[in-house]
C-alpha cells in the first residue's frame, strides 16, 4: 500500500504551502494538480495540438522556498501564476474532457514512498481511497491577503477589492462546477487555519499521518 495524504480547499487556503512542505519533510511525492490544469491552460492558449505529449515534456522543480516549471528549455512559471491562465484554467477546469485528459496524469504521482496530492477533487475523485483526506480552507479575507502577498512578491501590482471578486468568482465555479466540484467529503478533516500558523497545521497532519500509516 503505497501512503498518500489529500488535501482540497479553496483558493488561497494555504494547500499549497502545506502540501510541499509535508512532501519535503517526508521526502513523499507531490502532486500540485492545480498547476496542471494551469499547464493545460497554457497549452490550449498556444493552439497545441497535442497537449498531453507537452505536459509530459514538462520538467517541475520545486524546493521549499521555491517552484519552477521548465518547458523547451524556458522558465513557464511566472506566466503559469499570472491573471490570465489562473482565469483561462479555472474556465477549462469545468469541461469533463480536460478533467479526463489529467486523470491519468494525475494518478501516475502515487509511487513510493508516498503522495501528498493538494487540489480540489484529490478526495472526491482521483484519491477517493486515501485515508487521510483534510478540507483545508480560511476566511475570504484571509485568503484574499494570501494571494496578495504572492502577487506583490512576484512583482504585480494588486487591487484588493477586484482580487477578492477575481477569488469569489473561482470559488463559486469550483464549487458549483457539475464535475468534480470542491466539496467536503465524507471522513473529511475540516482545518480552518485563518488564525493557525503553518507549523501548527503541519504538526496537525503530521499526527495523523503517523497514526494511519
Ligand atoms: O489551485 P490553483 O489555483 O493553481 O488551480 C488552478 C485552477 O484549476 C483552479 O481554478 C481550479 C482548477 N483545479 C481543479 O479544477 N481541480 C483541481 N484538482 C485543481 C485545480
């Protein structure tokens, strides 16, 4: 049995941050399916004919303080956090045929030693057998913050009340999406970390991976 821990919630509910912090302490795999359907975004914007032979060319480096998507030699990954393919991957992210094309992609991350799989369908759809599933989430000001902060640290300038739309906007069509919508499944742990450090979080899951596995 191969461990694996999935973590789904909204945008800016710090999955990320927590998702590659566990996989590096672990040395577990991570699979950051949002950045797929970001690479996806990016693809379909260029016209590719065949998607699936680019996103496996893709090469992803990530460390603690840093990530990094090489394709044909070039640094995609500010374009892949920039407006315009969040927007265009959240739109495609509804179709059932993108979600098709992914699924075996993403499957193809639970190896050994272990997956960390952060998202917003890891529990429901793709995972559904994992056995540690957390709902990670904070309130929309908090996470409208978060995303500020990474945006002005990449550079960007932000408008907080258009960021909090932009934020609300994906939240509905995640949730109200008829495709693997976000939803708390059942054997969920709900984290509400809007007032909880990210060390704290990360004991939490830490404890429960120790006892199920
Ligand atoms: O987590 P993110 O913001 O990088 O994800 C980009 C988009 O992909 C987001 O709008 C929702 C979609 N997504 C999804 O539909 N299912 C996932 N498992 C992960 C992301």
């Amino acid at each position: 049995m191969i461990p694996i821990v999935t973590i789904d919630g909204p945008s800016g509910s710090g999955k990320g941050t927590l998702a590659k912090k566990l996989s590096i302490d672990l040395k577990w795999n991570y699979l950051d399916s949002g950045l797929l359907y970001r690479c996806y975004a990016f693809f379909y914007r260029k016209k590719t004919q065949e998607i699936d032979q680019e996103l496996a060319s893709l090469k992803f480096n990530f460390s603690d303080e840093m990530e990094q998507v090489i394709w044909n030699q070039t640094d995609i990954t500010q374009e892949l956090r920039g407006n315009e393919i969040t927007l265009l991957s959240s739109e495609l992210s509804q179709r059932k045929e993108v979600r098709k094309e992914l699924y075996l992609i993403q499957k193809s991350y639970h190896k050994m030693p272990g997956l960390i799989a952060e998202g917003r369908d890891m529990s429901s759809t793709v995972f559904p057998n994992s056995k540690i599933k957390i709902f990670l989430t904070a309130s929309i000001d908090q996470r409208v913050q978060r995303r500020a902060n990474q945006l002005r640290n990449a550079g960007q300038k932000v408008n907080i009340s258009e960021l909090k739309k932009e934020i609300e906007l994906r939240d509905s069509r995640d949730t109200e999406r008829i495709h693997s919508p976000l939803s708390i499944v059942e054997g969920a742990i709900k984290i509400d970390n809007t007032n909880e450090s990210v060390e704290t979080t990360i004991k939490r899951v830490k404890k429960l991976i120790y006892e199920r596995y």
